[in-house]
C-alpha cells in the first residue's frame, strides 16, 4: 500500500538560483545536494517534517511541479496491487544518488505509473533502500515559527472528479477524507489524505461539455506556524507575497507567494491569529 506522499519533484532549469530561491522560501537550509549519475540529473533536497521537496535539474521540462512519489515499504508487491487494479505500473527499479559533498549515497526503487492511466500525470511509488537518516532534516536559518515546516497539501486540478475518485481512491488506495461542494466558487474539491498530507483534486461543479483529457497539476501549500511573521520575513527579502487572508479550511490563515518558486502556484497555510480583546470585552 502507498503510505504517505513521500516527495513532491518541482523541475528547474537552473538549480543553484532555484536552491538559494526554495531557500528563502522555507527559510532553511538543503538536507542533500546531489547527482543522479544513471539519470544525468542533479537535485537539491529539503526535508520537511512529513516529506521532501525534491528541486530537479536535466529533464528537459521546463521549470514547474513535475512529479508526486507516494512512499510504499514494498514497490514490487505495490507494482502487483496496482496491476491487479488495471495500471500497468512498471517493474520497481533501483536508482541511487550520491551527496555532491559529504559523499553520502542514498538507494531506492521506483516503479512508475502510465500517465495514460495516471490521467497525465507523473506519479510513482518509491521504497527507500536506506535509511531514513541518510537525509536530515532541513536545518531552520530563520525564527522558526517564521519557515516552513511541513507540505500542508498539493493541489491537482481535474474536469472529470469522478473518474479522479475512481483513480486516487479505488486504485491507489488514498482515503477520501471530505468531498466538499463550494457553490460561490463553483468548485467542487476531493480532499484524500496519506501521511499526513492531503491531496487535493479540484473541478467544475458541473463537468463541461468538452473535458479536457488530461488532469493538471495546481500548486503547493506549505505549513507556517506563523503565517503574519514568515510573510513578514519574505516581504522583508523582498518577495511578492499577498496580504494574509482567512484560509477555506475554518481557523487557518493564508496567503500567496507569486513569484519566485519556478513556476508552482504556492500558499504559506497556518492557524488564524488568536482573537484579541476589544476594549469594550
């Protein structure tokens, strides 16, 4: 069974400028900075507290969120299931990466969805070879209730929720935590939960007429414990970054970071500031 979202792969054309930007964005410092030498890849890592960030560079995407790698303890025996549910998900494959200072090498094995049966999108299972330690935490350069410190949700963007449902929750085993219909918005959004992170597929309340074939991937929402304070510190380095606002989820706060994440739409996510005593109370 898949886990938890293990890591998110957000594709850059230049990865030093992309790691000092993520930097200053989560306000830590990388756990990893390696190479793929199989792949002919490059990433930098940043260890959250319920999964990484994976920057990557040398796939000829572009720049912009690439791929979801959900963790499994076994990607043969999960290949197997998925077979078993209709998704040829390839046969799990070794891969390894070598830390480009300390040396340190980390080995998976990684078995791929079709993106035909993924509705598009790159999805993958990933078991860990090695240990979890051999990628530390991302070390915290600002006060920490001002950096990021977990992925709150990823959003994926659909014409067809149905068919989303079928895939995320029957086929990949996601639990469906909440189907919400938002009337003002037009939105109707499945909220499946795996790890502690949720995955949040979004579409017309009214299907259109002509659906595109393909799901999208929407952007990231990044846990703060204090959203006034880590817009406070970003504006300060001078990053654009909306004014905070009530967040759709009752007690949270939010606001937009609009530039500066190689193109994934971001959202800093924390709980709404406690209510102060008027002077009448």
């Amino acid at each position: 069974m898949l886990t938890a979202l293990d890591h998110v792969v957000v594709a850059v054309s230049d990865l030093e400028a992309a790691a000092r930007s993520y930097a200053e964005l989560l306000g830590r410092s990388p756990s990893w900075r390696g190479v793929h030498p199989r792949a002919g890849t490059s990433n930098v890592l940043f260890r959250l507290e319920n999964c990484y960030l994976e920057l990557l560079a040398g796939t000829q995407a572009g720049e912009g969120l690439l791929a979801l790698a959900f963790a499994t303890d076994d990607a043969k025996a999960e290949a197997a299931r998925l077979q078993q549910h209709g998704i040829q998900a390839s046969e799990p494959a070794d891969g390894e990466g070598r830390d480009s200072a300390s040396g340190a090498v980390r080995r998976w094995r990684n078995s791929f969805l079709p993106t035909a049966a993924a509705r598009g999108l790159l999805l993958f299972a990933i078991e860990h070879l090695t240990s979890a330690d051999a990628l530390p935490p991302a070390p915290a350069t600002a006060p920490v209730e001002a950096t990021v410190h977990a992925l709150d949700h990823v959003v994926v963007a659909s014409d067809d929720l149905e068919a989303a449902r079928r895939f995320y929750g029957d086929a990949l085993g996601l639990r469906l935590a909440l189907d919400r219909r938002f009337e003002a918005r037009g939105l109707r959004i499945l909220f499946f939960r795996v790890g502690g992170v949720t995955v949040e597929v979004a579409g017309p309340l009214e299907p259109p007429a002509t659906a595109a074939p393909a799901d999208r991937f929407g952007g990231l929402a990044c846990r703060v414990a204090d959203v006034a304070a880590a817009r406070a510190r970003l504006v300060a380095a001078g990053w654009d970054v909306s004014p905070v606002r009530p967040g759709a989820k009752p007690g949270t706060q939010v606001c937009s970071v609009r530039a500066g994440t190689a193109g994934v739409p971001t959202l800093l996510i924390g709980p709404a500031a406690p209510a102060t005593d008027g002077p009448d109370s």
